[in-house]
C-alpha cells in the first residue's frame, strides 16, 4: 500500500533525516545524477524530512541537474510508514558531514537495506563494518558507494545481513544495563568508573 500510495513503482534510493546544510543533500543529488549517468537511470531519489520546503537550494539543485522527475521530497512521515520505506528503500544514503551518534543508519539497518553512509564524525563507530564508509565531501564517492552496493547482489547481501546484526548490538535496555553497571561500580570504587567506557547506545 505504501508502494502504491507514494507512486514508487522503481528502485530508490532513500535519505531520512531532517534537511540541515551539515547532512550535505546537495552533494547527494549531484551524486545521484552521477550514478545515473552510470546507467542506472532506472533510479528514484527519495526524500524524507520535515523542513524540506526551507531548503530552496536543494530544489535548485534538481532542476539544476534535471531530476525533477526522479526526485521525491516527501517531507514528514509517521513511523510506521518511515519504517516501510526503509525497507523498500534499494540503499539508505546518509552522507552527513557531522553526527552526535547518527540515529538514521542504525535504524535503516535494523530495517534491511544497505547502507552507505560518510566515513567522518560518529558514523564509522555507529555502522561499524555493516555499511560501505564513503567520502561525503566528494559527490563521486557518494555515486560510487550507491552503484556498488546496487550492482552487487553479494554485497547488498552481506550488508543486509550485517546490518541486522549490528543493530542488534544497540537497544535502550543494553545501555541501561551498562548505566546500571557504571553506577554500580562507582558506588563502589570511583576511581575504577572513571576508566570505564560510557555504553554505545
């Protein structure tokens, strides 16, 4: 039903988060133009975040690069249909140039598809070896990490299942646990909490 309601009856590539200058959209869309001049012009470019329509520049790049076709900015989504396109989503792309933690891979992995996303800032240490790492400051690295991943049943395969199991590393009830063991050994010996790690999620 989502299939049908949002027209996606092609492959897509899919972005969600919100649209700040920092998640470097405009350098997505021109590397999406770039895999489809690759030959995969069979692609869609999906959209979703809720303060698209404040970003004008991401607009003019489409047009700039004569996408608007294939482009689909769908703002806000409740959860259970972002949760939907995330799984029919052929690759998750997430070239964000800095992230506190990077929310978006994780549960774009705990979903199914691929993900590619920047080798900067958190991202590397949240995805671990599930996702292939790529340059977010260069659109043609982008374009490459999206074409390998799609011309690579072996490689979409293993991401997949390495996604799923890295995201099972990281649940609220592991982090209260660890929590939970870090008060518990401040209470008994500070000086032992301080070299203790924080949990990773």
């Amino acid at each position: 039903r989502v299939r049908e309601r949002y027209q996606l009856t092609e492959e897509f590539v899919l972005y969600a988060g919100n649209v700040k200058p920092h998640k470097n959209l405009e350098r997505l869309i021109e590397a999406f133009y770039l895999v489809r001049k690759r030959g995969l012009d069979h692609l869609k470019l999906v959209l979703i975040g809720d303060e698209i329509s404040k970003y004008a520049v991401l607009r003019r790049a489409v047009h700039r690069y004569q996408l608007h076709k294939y482009v689909r900015f769908l703002g806000y989504l409740p959860e259970e249909t972002l949760a939907v396109m995330y799984r029919l989503a052929g690759v998750f792309v997430f070239p964000s140039l800095y992230e506190g933690f990077g929310l978006p891979p994780l549960e774009a992995m705990a979903s199914g598809p691929p993900v590619v996303t920047s080798n900067v800032s958190s991202l590397p240490e949240v995805t671990g070896d599930a996702a292939v790492l790529v340059d977010p400051l260069s659109p043609e690295a982008i374009a490459d990490g999206i074409c390998r991943v799609l011309t690579s049943d072996q490689i979409r395969g293993e991401l997949r299942q390495k996604g799923l199991a890295r995201a099972q590393q990281f649940s609220w009830e592991r982090s209260i646990r660890r929590v939970r063991d870090i008060y518990g050994l401040a209470a008994s010996d500070p000086a032992t909490a301080v070299r203790v790690s924080p949990p990773a999620a």
